[in-house]
C-alpha cells in the first residue's frame, strides 16, 4: 500500500465495456478510496471518454505495452493494484504489462478475465489465452487476483417481435444451448466495476480466484421472465446439442485466431458448450476450482437482481453492450 | 466414502520408490484404516513386491491403462480414493485412468505428484505434464487432491571419500546449483508414505493442492553438515548460474521426450534452476500457488529430520534410491 490513505490503482482498458464499469466502481468506492489513473495508448489520452474521466480526478497516464519493459515499469511504479481491461485480441500484451508490474513492484495484478467460469484448459479458446497469462504470473512470483463474474445480464436477452428493447441487445441474434435448462451464473456488466473496486482493496483476496456473480439462471427462465413482463411471445432457437458438439469439434480442428470472423463464428458454440451444456459456469464448479465466492466475502454487497435489469430494459433505461465501443484505446 | 468403515484405496505403481513409500503409509495408518489394493499390469501381478503385500492384506487387481475404460472403470468402482505413482514417462496414461476414476465414481483421484513446488507451465518439463494432467481433472471435474513433498532427502548428499555412504546415494554425481545458498524443502522418501495416508483420508485437502514437506535446507547448510558428521572433507562441484542459464537454453531449445538420455541430461539443469537459482521450491511460494501446508493441518505430524536422515546414512542403515526398481510395473 502506498504512504497515502488511498489505494492507488492503474486501470488499463478503461474505456471498453469491462473496463469503463470497472472505472465506474473504482471511482464510486469509499471503502477503500482509489486514486486512479487510466492507462491508454499515447495516441488515446485525449479521447472524449478519458477527458470525461479526468474530470472527475483520474489521471491518464501514455504506456506503450510493445516499448521498452523499464518505461512500463517506471509508470507502474508505486501502484498498489494494476487492473487490465484489455481487449480479447491483446490478451497475451499482459506479459509485458505483468513483467513490468513484477519490475515496478506493483502490490497486485489482476490480468483481464471478467468472464465464465471454465476449466483451465481445453474448452474455451479465450480462456486457453487469459490461462496462459495466469501461468505467466505465477511463474515471475506476480501477486495479483483473478476475477470472473459469470455471463453478463446484458447479453442474455432474446428480441421482442415490437423490437422495443433492440436498442439494449448486442447485434446478433439469441441462441438457445441445448433444452436452455441448465443454470449459468450472471452479473449485470455494470456491476462488475462494483465487485472489482471491493474485491482488489480485500487483502483476503491476494493470490486468490474469486468468483463474483450475482444470479443463477436457466435460459428458459429467461425467456419465460421476458415474455411474462413484456406480453410479447419470443421466438426461441434453440441449438441442439448436436449442432453445439459439431461446432465445438470444428473449433478444435481449426487454429482459432481471436478477433477474426471464424473466431466470432466458432467461438460461440464454445460457450454454449461451457455454460448450457457442461454447466461450467456455476458457483459450485468454481468452488472446485478453487474459487473464492464474493457472495460468502461480502454477504452485504448485492449486485442488481435480474427481475430490475428486465424492467429496465423494457422501461428504455438498460445500459447496452459492445455497441462500436474499442477495448483498448 | 463406501460402506465400510475402513476407506478403499487403490495405488498405481505400488512397487516404484514412490509408490513403496505410499504403500507403507497405507498400511500403516489406523486413522483412517485403508482397505488397499495395488494397481498392477497383467504381467506383473506375481511379482515377488506385489506377492509380499498380498501377505499383508492388500489385494492386487490387473488393470490395462491402454485397453478399454469401461474394464479400467469397472475395476475402480465404489474406491474412496485412487492414487497414481506412475513412473515420469507414463505420465500421460493418467488421462485414461483419470477418465475411468470419473467414469467409476471415485471420491478422489490423486495423480503423480510427490516433487517439487514449481511454476505449473514454462520452467520444468516434468511439471508441464502433470499440470496437463490435473487440467484434465479440472476439465472433467473429477475430484482430486495434489500433493508435492519437495526434493527428496535420499538425493541431496555428495560422496564421501571413503565411499562409505554411496550405498544410499544416487547413481550420479552431486553438484551444488549456483552458491548453494538457496533453500529448498526436503522430505524423506520415507515419508512421503506417511503424509500421503494423511491426507488422502482428510475431507479438508479434497480439491485442494498440499505441500508435505519436512524441512528447509541450503545445499551448503547439508555439505557442512555431512563434513562435521562424517569428519570427511567432500567434493563442492558448483554448476554456475551462467552455466545453469545455457543447460536451461538448451532444454528448452530441445524438445525434451521423458526417458531419453538427453531429457536426463538437460531436466538437471532445469531442475537446478528452479530449486537451486529460482528458489521456487519453497512454502511461501507454495502458498502463494495455492497449497495448503501439512505442516498447518497436521501439526502433530513430524517428518524424519534431516539429521536423523544422515545419522542412518553414516551407520549403514538408510534407504538408498532409484537402484534400478521400476516405476510401474
């Protein structure tokens, strides 16, 4: 911890959908207080998004992730807690990021996860990747906090034929994995800021996994929930677990490159594998896994329940996701 | 837990210098009692070491690892746990018998650790693939326990002039990595036995990564140690760090196949790097990896010390290893 009283926290990606929640609770936090600054490309600094939050007192400070591992080191230099927001497609940068948080003595990493409970290996190209940096960190001897908060609320929602609540959905149509009768854990995007801000100022919480959902639910549930509130009748495709094995094998049979077309293709009957028919995503897999549960650390803290994100959503006041916003600028 | 009150234990490789080592500490635990059987090729079911525990009371069953895993299956049916001390270069068969302990039920599955603390990817080849194995575990949510036990006492000592204690010593040459001034732990052979019945019957090590290790020793520390024992002045081959660097280089530049002369040749370095230069193989790193300490759990349990160790190695009484006993038979 710094002389200060407050922490002082280095976010990275602070403007994508993870990243700007994760700001969102760093700055709303009183227990710790954050002192943050938001790391951004040289190019990026006077971005609209960064400016807004220079504003409210965070500081932006130009890395280069590709440059020499001693400047990245002299900016992390003194930060209690580094936090990556990175986007998909940059995920093994975060070697570099983490030698030089080693190097600058950086009191915790927490490497960009943010996602579903997955095995370590073999299941999720994604997690493959963030897999290959967790093991990177431990190999240099890195403190640091691996956060996973589940599926997001906001990208569970089938349409409505009114096409009412089109404007809160993310630009592809809603799948249902198999029967939709198995539970998956979910958090609202802009929760994950409030969990994180709490989670990376625990001390319980350095080298450790922790898991920080807010709901268990079936896809049905979901879909029976939307056409209850909404009085619409929704279409329902579901892909049968057949389709689901296909998809994964051809995933399998190809070298998947995260951010290409094949990637978004293929990628997804990976997670329909994890999440809706193996039932990785769950509190007790992640218990097994090693996870701590944030509902066991704060029993207090409550993330929006899923009954208030749907009414939002149908009121017109939902937050919407992946929506041309960059990960990483 | 099966029925009866005594729990059902089967050992893989019964008869290697791991494996003995369990099987004394099976058969000699009262809490809890295990009811054991050795896991043994077809070929190798009357051997004299498997005869010999038959006197004892523990019952042999033929297993095919290759064959179908509906037979291995069967065979494992209704254990508690099922304990894998597999030699380094079968390492990979424990995906089958891993899948068959999941196909079967077994309550626990223990796959060959019994080493080190070492990053799980990137720095000994060894640890690569057993952390291929217990990803696989995880992927197929069998329940598991590790444990690592540190570097073996029978291991550590260099030849005294008189050649009184090579007996008890290694078939090689002993080299001092870098200074010899890095802790690592050490644990008797003769003990892993012990631990391992320990904590294979506690429910708070199910999921969980142990450590069982006795003592924290330098190589210097044990060298002055056997001089003022033994009254003999003893050779100090010391390997560089450069030099240690370059072996790493090369094992790293090579693809290293366990077994072959030049995995034998080049693992040493890596080895000497990860205890000797690193200092990885130590408690605090252990649990910033994740491992509970038997130490913690077991206060009541004590190790052989060191010195004890090599009191029995001057008076002729101490166990040597690896003289040409196979690992699985």
């Amino acid at each position: 911890m710094s002389s200060a009283s407050k922490l002082r926290v280095a976010l990275l990606g602070a403007t994508g959908e993870t990243g700007s929640s994760i700001m969102r609770g760093l700055l709303a936090s009183t227990q710790p207080h954050y002192e943050i600054t938001a790391l951004a490309r040289a190019a990026s600094v006077n971005k609209p998004a960064l400016l807004e939050y220079k504003k409210q007192g965070v500081q932006i400070a130009a890395v280069d992730l590709d440059g020499p591992e001693d400047a990245l080191a002299a900016t992390l230099k003194d930060f209690d807690v580094v936090i990556s927001a990175i986007g998909p497609a940059e995920l093994m940068q975060q070697v570099q990021l983490a030698n030089a948080c080693k190097a600058a003595g950086v009191g915790r990493f927490v490497p960009c996860c943010f996602a579903t409970i997955v095995p370590p290996k073999g299941i999720l190209v994604l997690r493959d990747i963030k897999e290959d940096i967790i093991n990177h960190i431990k190999k240099i001897y890195l403190p640091y906090t691996i956060i996973d908060v589940g599926w997001w609320y906001n990208t569970t929602l089938p349409r409505l034929p009114s096409g009412k609540i089109d404007y809160a959905l993310p630009p592809y149509e809603q799948s249902i994995a198999g029967e939709g009768t198995t539970p998956y854990a979910l958090t609202d995007v802009g929760d994950i800021g409030i969990y994180t801000a709490r989670i990376v100022g625990d001390p319980r919480t350095l080298n450790k996994y922790v898991f920080a959902y807010t709901e268990l639910k079936t896809q049905l549930e979901i879909y029976d929930l939307i056409e209850k509130l909404s009085g619409e009748k929704v279409v329902r495709n579901h892909v049968s677990r057949e389709d689901i094995a296909g998809g994964v094998a051809k995933a399998e049979a190809t070298k998947l490159v995260v951010g290409t077309p094949e990637f978004y293709q293929l990628a997804i009957f990976q997670y329909w594998n994890t999440w809706g028919v193996r039932g990785d995503n769950q509190p007790e897999y992640a218990k097994y896994l090693g996870y701590l549960l944030a509902k066991d650390l704060y029993p207090d803290l409550q993330g929006k329940p899923y009954l208030q994100y749907c009414q939002e959503v149908l009121d017109g006041r939902a937050h919407g996701v992946y929506k041309g916003i960059t990960f990483f600028e």
